[in-house]
C-alpha cells in the first residue's frame, strides 16, 4: 500500500500544477472569472493519461518482480515537477515534455524487459570503450553549436545529444574494466615519485577516457559533461581501487589541461571571469547567472508562490536554468526538497548496490547513483555561482528528449540490479 502511495503522490502534484496553472491563467479579477475550459489547449490530455497509465504499470510490474519500487516513485516526483515547472514557464513544450516522459517510461520498461540480454555488454569492455569514444567523438565532426556548445547532432525537427548516452556506455565501460583488472591496478603498483601505479598498459585506457574529457571541454566547449565524465571516471576508479595515487593523478591531470586551456582559448577565459565577478557585465555574457541569483534572492526562504514569481528573465529557464524558477517560486525549502530527492536516490542506489552479489554489478549501480547525483549537483552549483556555469540538465527535471530518456535508462539498470538483491 505504501508503494502506491508513492507512486501516486507525483501523478498528484502533476495534476494539482496544472490545475492551478489554469486557474491562474483564466481568473480575471475578484469576482469575476471566465469560463476555465475556455481557450484551453488540451493536446496535452492525451499524453497525461498516458503518463499516468505507464506509471500505475510500471509500478505493479516492479512491485511483482520484487524490484526496488522506491527509485521509481523518486524519479517519477522529479519528472512531475520538472514537468509542471515547464508548463509554468513554457506553456507550447509542455504537451512536447509529457511525450518525453511517456517515451521515457517505455524505455525504462524495455531496460527492465531485456536486462538480461544488456548486461552481456560487460564482458566486452574494450568494444564498450571504442563505442563510447565514438559516440562522444560524434559531435567534433557532424555537431551543431546550440547555446554556445557544439555537442548536438540534429536530424532535421529532432535534435540529439550524444553525450547523454555516451555516459551510460562510459559507466558500462568502466564498471567492466575496472572489475576486470581491480588485482592488477591495486596489488601490481610500482612506485613512481610519491604515487603508487600499476604499468601503464593497464592504466593506460583510463587516461584515455579522462584525455576524452578534456577533449570536450576545449573543442566542443562543453564544461558540464567533461566535468561529469571526468568526475565519473575518478570516482568509480576509487571506488574499484581505494587507491588515493590514481585520484591524484587525475586531478593533476586535469589541473594541468585546464590551465593550459584557459591560456590558450578565449571562450574558457570568459567563462572563468563570469564565475570570479558576474557583475563586471551583468547585462552581457554573465546576464544568465546574475538572473539566476536574483531568482535565488526573490524567492528567499518559502518562494513566491508557484505561479507568481518572475522566472521568464532567465534566458532557458527551461533547460539549464530551472532550479533558479523552482528557488524563486518555491523558495529555500522547496529548492532544498528538489536536492533531496537525488540525495534518497542516490541513497538507494548505493544499497543496492551495497547488496549485490557481482563486483561489476555493485560498480555498475553504484556508478549509475553516482552519475544522477554528481549530475544534479553540477548544475545547481553552476546556477548558484559555486561552479563555473555548465551546460548539462537536471536529472528528469529540465526539458529535453536525451536528458529525459538516458535517465531513465539509468533507473531502468537500477531496478533491473535490484532484482538480485532481494533474491539474494
């Protein structure tokens, strides 16, 4: 009974958003109030209900396969809100956002339904390599600059951003490779200056996936997912290893790359300079940030009301900037409610993973709670002016077809791994 609950409480919030959004939108004055079915767009019914009829379904279907229901009604609360927030702030890509979820759904159930078949792909960890350089390499070569990063592919009305499923091949990879060699990188070290490394042959793919990073943060100007790859790389290689060597080595790595990048390209200096003092031009380059942080400040500690605030003076709001449109609305407790959310799924992901019985199962899921939270936390700490701006979504909430679909792929592989856990 409590499952449902959960699961029916977003369904609920979905509703009641809308529901008050049309109240808002048609009461005229006090005392009078036009008719609330007049001039309403209901092309988004359809894909309601089909939202709500997924969701009911999945849930059953994970409660009777004895799979961690929790993760799901988590994710489905993010996906009502970011959905309701995008009907708030762009009423035409509301109906668009609904079809995301619903597609996202089904995705999800297909994970779930072929799992079996999937998770054959760790046993080939170099092919997983090669394919994911591949995908990410994608943009450098056919990609389109929207928003002042070049990692889109556009195929006529849709448009794809590959790094969002080069980062479920890159946790595959690396949850396979790392598992593979876990002996050879923490028993075979030798000792080089302060460090303690295994022989370069074996390290050798891992600075290939962190030279990746960095490569797309100088040719595709894109800090947020070499931030998130690199992060993902360091994070799970400790986690295999334990060894402190192998993370200091990466951040030198890094440290080094940027410096170098900073000196040698423009677009990172003027990114660095937003970070250290938007107010130096708060109606040019970092007019964004500054919005946001007045967005931060109106809102203060309980919002100024769903409906109410003025979140249209960020430019995309919608996508990289809608946790300042919740902040300024919902207000510090709301905000802080939204963050909560990825930090309990981040939670059970980490117990699920705790509880499985494979090494690359456990690195794999905890891989897949890692990546959700470290995503979360990037570009809320960009819009807050903690980090430097970034250019990645937020997990279910932002608007976006790959965003909305590659994070429900990575539920789908937590509740698929679940599943042994309660056999277990």
């Amino acid at each position: 009974m409590k499952s449902w609950k959960l699961t029916m409480a977003p369904l609920g919030v979905l509703v009641a958003g809308v529901l008050v959004l049309m109240l808002k939108k048609h009461v005229l004055g006090i005392g009078q109030a036009s008719d609330l079915l007049q001039g309403v767009d209901f092309a988004f019914l359809p894909w309601l209900a089909a939202a709500a009829v997924l969701a009911v379904f999945t849930e059953f279907l994970l409660v009777r396969r004895q799979e961690d229901s929790g993760i799901f009604s988590i994710a489905l609360m993010l996906a009502s809100i970011g959905t309701v927030e995008i009907a708030r702030l762009k009423e035409p890509l509301f109906a668009a956002q609904l079809r995301w979820v619903c597609i996202g759904l089904v995705v999800f159930l297909l994970v779930l339904r072929f799992w079996k078949h999937l998770v054959r792909l760790l046993d080939y960890p170099y092919l997983l390599g090669l394919v994911c350089i591949f995908v990410l390499g994608l943009p450098m070569v056919f990609g389109t600059e929207i928003g002042g990063s070049r990692n889109w592919l556009v195929f006529g009305p849709v448009s794809l951003q590959p790094s969002e499923f080069g980062k479920i091949l890159i946790l595959f990879f690396l949850a396979a490779y790392l598992s593979d060699h876990r002996r050879v990188l923490t028993e075979s070290v030798r000792p080089f200056l302060m460090l303690r490394l295994a022989p370069l042959r074996f390290i050798a793919p891992l600075i290939c996936i962190w030279g990746m990073a960095v490569l797309m943060f100088v040719v595709e100007k894109d800090l947020g997912s070499a931030l998130l790859f690199f992060g993902i790389a360091v994070l799970m290689t400790y986690m295999a290893t334990g060894s402190k060597s192998y993370v200091f080595l990466a951040l030198s790595f890094f440290g080094l790359a940027a410096v170098i990048s900073y000196m040698l390209f423009g677009h990172v200096r003027v990114r660095v300079a937003i970070w250290l003092n938007p107010w130096s031009d708060p109606n040019g380059m970092a007019y964004q940030v500054v919005q946001s942080l007045f967005a931060f400040g109106t809102g203060g500690i309980w919002g100024t009301g769903f409906g109410f605030g003025h979140p249209g003076f960020i430019p995309e709001v919608h996508t990289d900037f809608i946790y300042a449109a919740i902040a300024e609305e919902w207000g510090l407790i709301g905000a802080l409610m939204v963050f909560l959310c990825y930090v309990l799924l981040f939670w059970r992901g980490i117990r699920i993973a705790l509880a499985c019985q494979k090494e690359r199962d456990a690195l794999l899921a905890a891989g897949c709670a890692s990546l959700l939270l470290m995503q979360a936390f990037i570009i809320i700490a960009g819009v807050t002016k903690f980090l430097p701006l970034t250019g990645i979504t937020l997990p279910f909430v932002s608007y976006g077809g790959s965003s909305m679909v590659s994070c429900f792929i990575l539920l789908g592989i937590l509740a698929s791994l679940s599943k042994g856990r309660r056999e277990a």
